[in-house]
C-alpha cells in the first residue's frame, strides 16, 4: 500500500441483495492506493464486478461520479508524489 492515502466516500443507493434489496441504503466506501507488482492482479468477485488497467483520462471519461472522479484525482496526486 502507498502511505498517506486513504479516501472515505458515503452515497445513497439502492441495496440489489439480502435482505434489503430494494431498499434504500447509505453506502460508505473506502479506498486504499497500493502498487500493483503484476498486471494480472487478482479481485475478489464478492466485493468487485471487474477491473481494467487504463490511463489516467480514460480512467476519468469512465467515471460518472464526482466523488469517485475526485478520489482518482487525489490518487494520481499521491502516486507522483510518491514517486519523487
């Protein structure tokens, strides 16, 4: 893991299992910044639907949200910083 990054976002959403699908729910997600070693990296299929290796403006033309948009930002920050 990159040192000194760490971003909390809370959204509203609509819960698509258990026993509140179809409730709304408030959804608190944290994200961690790591250094991958291979680029065949391995995700737990529970928790993500997918991942793609792609460039920071390609990245960001994915995105729909700001929030998200604004932790990829703050991301691409830490990763030059870290790589003074």
């Amino acid at each position: 893991m990159i040192d000194g990054f760490r971003e909390n976002i809370t959204y509203i959403a609509v819960s698509n299992r258990g026993a509140s699908k179809g409730q709304t729910i408030e959804k608190h997600v944290t994200y961690f910044l790591c250094r991958a070693s291979q680029k065949d990296a391995q995700t737990e299929d529970s928790e993500i639907g997918g991942h793609e290796w792609l460039v920071l403006n390609e990245a960001e033309k994915r995105l729909r949200f700001d929030s998200i948009k604004e932790v990829l930002r703050k991301a691409n920050e830490c990763v030059i910083i870290s790589k003074k």
